[in-house]
C-alpha cells in the first residue's frame, strides 16, 4: 500500500510500505493492506510504518489520516521523521513543558503547555524507536 505524508510545506514521505500505525484520538490503529476506507483525526504522537524488514518512524503533530483504496494518506501541520529530531532540542523542550505545568504559581496557559509536553513526548519516542 502506499503511504503519503504531507504537511503545508513539503511531501515528508511518499513510498510503498507494507503496515501502518497512527495514533488517532480514539486510540492507536494499525492498518495493513486492503483494510476498509476510513478517516479520522490524529492526535499527537509516533506514525510507524513497516517496510520490509524494517520500520520508519514519523513524529506527527495532530492531523488527519484516511485510507482508502490501499492509499493511506496524512495531513498534518507538522511531521519530523525519526532521522530528522533534534534529541536535545527535544529533552530541552520537554523539561521546559514539565517546569511550566508544575509551577502552580506561575500564570501559564496549561492547555499550551501539555501541548508542548504532548510534542516533546512524540519526538522522543519516535527518535529513540529508529
């Protein structure tokens, strides 16, 4: 089947892989060829997809996915593959997420802040998966 993922500004993956997983709002799916259409929301975290022997890991920010045809297809604002995340930067951002949410005093958005934990978190998981 082929896979597709695009975001507003480049073509993050287009190639043939053999299993798919996402990680939609409902709860983690796998999808493998011939599977019936379907279209749902996803929430932050790891795409893995099997090629081969091997698995490809994506860190994707939310989107929509849909399948259909044995074409799976995601839109997503931001996607960053396993090879590409700044583990650092990550640890970094995810220490700065968990420092905002446990300072009770400060006036934070929380709702901003677990989003940035949630990023944080799908980035680490998917770099270290590779």
């Amino acid at each position: 089947m082929k896979l597709k993922i695009i975001t507003h500004e480049k073509i993050v993956f287009d190639s043939e892989v053999d299993e798919l997983v996402v990680t939609t709002t409902s709860g983690q799916i796998g999808i493998l060829k011939d599977h019936i259409p379907i279209t749902t929301s996803l929430e932050i975290g790891v795409t893995k997809a099997k090629i081969g022997d091997g698995f490809k890991y994506f860190a994707t920010m939310g989107g929509v996915f849909q399948f259909k045809d044995n074409n799976a297809v995601i839109l997503t604002d931001v996607c960053e593959d396993s090879c590409d995340i700044d583990v650092t930067r990550a640890k970094a951002a995810k220490e700065r997420a968990e420092t905002r949410l446990a300072e009770a005093s400060a006036e934070i958005d929380a709702q901003r802040a677990q989003a940035a934990l949630a990023r944080a978190l799908a980035r680490l998981q998917a770099s270290l998966s590779k």
